[in-house]
C-alpha cells in the first residue's frame, strides 16, 4: 500500500435521493443496481456515488442475453485504485446477479490515463480469481465492501 | 481423412457434476481409450482440487475415481499426464506445480515443483516425458528435466513475454515449446547449444499478424505442421511451418500465419484444441462450443480455408475453460464450465 493518499481532495456530492423502483423487473432474482453505490471508495469514507465515480448511466442491463455493462469515472485520470474498485464492483455484483450473468467492467472513455490496460486487466477474469485470491487485496476489497462507517 | 459436412451432431452423453467452484481445466489420460483400458481424465477447479474420472466399461458412465486435495493451497488451474499416463502434472495459482503417481489407485504427490513468483497458469510435458514446462504470471517460462526417481531439476527460466503466460505446449514431435501470453503474442523456444541453451527462436506477435489481444491457448495437428491459436480479440488464427524444413531437423523454419477465422465468436475464446481428425473445437465465454473443419469444397483463391461444422449454443450455462478431444478410439470431446460442471460429448455423422 502506499503511503500517501492517490487523491487526497477529492470532490464530495451529496447523495442523490433514490427514487424506490416500483416495478419489479425481473421477480426475485432481480438485482437492485443501486446497491453498488454504496460500495466505498478505497481511501476515503465516502461512496462511489458520493465521489461521482458511479451514477445510474453506469449501469446497462441486457436481461435477455444475461449481460451487464458498468461503467466507472475514477475521479482522477492516474487513479491507481481504479484496478481496485473495479474487483470491489465485480464483488458485490456477483452476489447479486443470477450467477450466469457475464459482467464487463470499464472506466469510463477517456476517464483515465491507463484505460486500455486498466480494462484489460478488470476484464480478465483469471487475473480477477487470482487476485481475490491474494489475502490482502481480498482484505481491502471487503474494507470497502463491508465497512460502516457511512 | 474424413470429409466431414454439415451433417453432423454433438451429443450430449454425460454431465458430470462435483467441483464445488469453476472447472478451468481438463486432460484426458493418453494411455486409455483403447484395448479394454477404461478412459479417464483429470480435471482442476477453484476448488483447489483435482478430481480423476474413469468411465465404467460395462455401464459407460463416468464416475468420480478420485479427489486430490490438500496439497494445492490456491485454485489449481492446469493440469497435465505425462506421454505414458503414469504422472499427473498439476500447476496452481499458489505457484507450484505438483506431480502425481498413480500408486495401486491412489495418488500420490510425489514431487512439488516451486520457482515461480506467483500464480502457474499452466503446465505441459514434451513427446518423450523427458522435459516439463510451466509458465505463469511472473511472466516466465520454466523448463524441468524429468530425472530417476521423480526428481526434477529446472534447467531453464525463459524471460522475453512482457506480460503473464497464459499456456505453454510443447510440439507433438519436436522439443520445441511454445507459449502464448497476456502480451497479446505467442513465443517459440528452443535449445540452441548442446546444454540447455534454451533460447526464443521466434515471436508470433501484432507484427506477424498475430492476435491483439491476450492469446489464451494453442494447439497444433498431429503432424505438427499447423496450429491453432486463440484469443480475447474474438479470433482463432491458423499458423503454419515448411514441414520438409521441419522434418529435415537441421534448421528451424519459422511459423507464420495462414488464416484467420473472425466474426464467429462474440466473447473470449478460452479453449481451442485440434483432433487427430481434423477437427477443431473451441471453447469460449459465450457458453457455446463451436467446431471447425478445413473448406474442401472452396477451391477459389481467396476462399475461407476453415469452416464452421456447427455450433453448440448453451453448452454450458457459463462460460467454458476448456475443451479437449479424446485419445483413443471414440470421438469425445470433454468441456469444463465456470458453472462447476463437465460435460463428456460424442461428435455423431448423421
């Protein structure tokens, strides 16, 4: 890890209020994308939402071809946390989605200075059950997950 | 050879479930499928286990003869025979590569290979069982000589791929190796001097109209004048060598791209293996196994040299890691899914 901040001042929004999905999508193996916004940034107490690294354009679902498309602005173009919040977005989601659906996760076009290896490293996925493998990495992917802090 | 046309099925014989995580790799034991010897294969799993399959003779289904566990710490994700069947060569991504015996039944680890940095993608022995190789994402490719008593010694560690190595096969007839990378090229090893000397001979890279994307597998015919590549960039790539400059021994003639087989796959094609046959399955992450066969029929210049045979759509529920065709008599081809599950398939003329 290391010592400094990657982005000590970042910009802070205020939460959106969440409209309550009314109709229900697809019964109970639905998903609720929303939730993915609570998943907290790796080094600061706020959300993805809050840092506008995720908002709802973020999200495509193709329920019919069991396809899933999202889209993250890391907030700065040499982030090098985007690795990590991507493996924290294809955690939580995997739990939440019927198992079979197939997830592509990509910063968004010309957010980050890196993108093409940084997609290429999100969208391998023996590169991302190695690294939810690695104990410490694992470690810090459920910090963000999982804290309380908000 | 075998004229084949459109007329043909796929069948689903058996799914064989047990791996309790996603099935990455399967390999059939070489020495089985014939004489009354019963087939088995091995398969590697998330689970951190290997798990040995035997068909029942008298039934025809497979069951379950083992379950090797408590060695790998991580997911194991290749696994290899040795030429004869005896040994079992497993990497994992807890960075070794463990050989096994088959002991009156049981097997046992008889020797535990380390070296790599990290994860070992995969692991291949050479025609003659006489050489290992593994490669992983330290980005090397480690070359053991098999010695009495199970022992091995690493007699080289190629560095030259950028990124992690996906695969490593050596050629069916010559020690030559081959190894295919997250650096979107493929690489060619060879022992130059008397004494492992093992340099890179040659590189299958952009340039060379080479894949350009990460190439995740490989696999040659059985005379080992062809092979087939296959990537992330959705495309399988046909390469070829002057066999008479191969077979002459003295020099190695250089490998270059014939064809390209694009537009028929929509996901990563993890898999591809060539049957003695001639037929080429695929296996990828739109859950469809595909099969192709060369284009008698287009004698016209600039014709496709391979076609579609036909296409197995839902396969699996998930995407599939690997498909391999049977040794031996039958034509079976076994596919590992990232839904835990096997499935063993028979290629039917109708």
């Amino acid at each position: 890890m290391t010592l400094g901040l990657i982005n000590a001042n970042p910009v802070v929004h205020a939460k959106k209020e969440r409209v309550a999905r009314t109709e229900d999508l697809h019964a109970d193996d639905a998903v609720d994308p929303l939730e993915i916004y609570d998943i907290l940034d790796p080094e600061h107490p706020y959300s993805l939402e809050q840092l506008s690294v995720l908002s709802e354009e973020s999200i495509t679902v193709d329920d019919k071809m069991g396809r899933i498309l999202i889209t993250f602005t890391p907030t700065i173009q040499h982030c090098s946390m985007a690795t990590v919040i991507g493996l924290c977005l294809r955690v939580k989601l995997k739990h939440f989605f019927p198992p079979h659906y197939k997830v592509d996760i990509k910063v968004s076009p010309g957010s980050h200075a890196d993108e093409e290896s940084v997609n290429k490293q999100l969208n391998d996925k023996e590169r991302v059950a190695a690294a939810l493998e690695n104990p410490n990495l694992r470690q810090l992917v459920d910090e963000c997950l999982y804290s309380n802090e908000l | 050879m075998e004229n084949f046309n459109e007329g043909c099925e796929l069948k689903e014989f058996q799914t064989l479930e047990g791996h309790s995580d996603r099935v990455w790799s399967l390999a059939w034991n070489p020495a089985t499928g014939h004489s009354g010897i019963p087939y088995v294969f091995a398969s590697c799993s998330g689970d951190k286990t290997v798990r040995i399959w035997e068909q029942n003779l008298s039934t025809g289904l497979w069951g379950c003869k083992a379950v090797l566990d408590e060695t790998h710490t991580r997911t194991v994700r290749s696994c290899a025979w040795s030429p004869s069947g005896k040994l079992l060569a497993t990497a994992s991504f807890d960075a070794t590569t463990a050989i096994w015996e088959n002991v009156g039944g049981d097997f046992e680890c008889v020797s535990t290979l380390e070296g790599h940095e990290n994860e070992v993608k995969s692991v291949s022995w050479n025609a003659s069982g006489s050489l290992l190789a593994t490669c992983g994402r330290d980005k090397s490719v480690w070359i053991w000589e098999v010695q009495p008593g199970n022992e091995f010694e690493c007699v080289s560690v190629l560095q030259g791929h950028t990124q992690d190595v996906k695969m490593v096969q050596w050629h069916p007839t010559m020690d030559i190796l081959f190894s295919c990378s997250y650096d979107n090229s493929i690489k060619v090893w060879a022992d130059e001097g008397d004494s492992d000397d093992w340099q890179c001979i040659q590189t299958l890279g952009e340039s060379n109209n080479g894949h350009t994307s990460t190439v995740w597998a490989l696999s040659f015919n059985t005379s080992g004048d062809k092979m087939f590549t296959c990537s992330d960039d959705l495309t399988l790539k046909l390469w070829e060598t002057d066999s008479r400059r191969m077979q002459s021994g003295n020099e190695f003639a250089p490998w270059r791209h014939l064809c390209t087989l694009t537009g028929y796959h929509d996901r990563t094609i993890f898999s591809v293996h060539w049957s003695r046959e001639g037929i080429i399955a695929s296996g990828a992450a739109d859950d469809c196994i595909r099969l192709f066969v060369e284009n008698n029929e287009s004698l016209v210049d600039g014709g496709p040299l391979y076609k579609l045979l036909l296409k197995k759509e839902k396969a699996h529920n998930m995407d599939i890691n690997s498909v391999q065709w049977s040794p031996g008599e039958k034509r079976l081809l076994a596919s590992a899914s990232d839904d835990g599950t096997i499935k063993v398939w028979e290629l039917l003329s109708l």
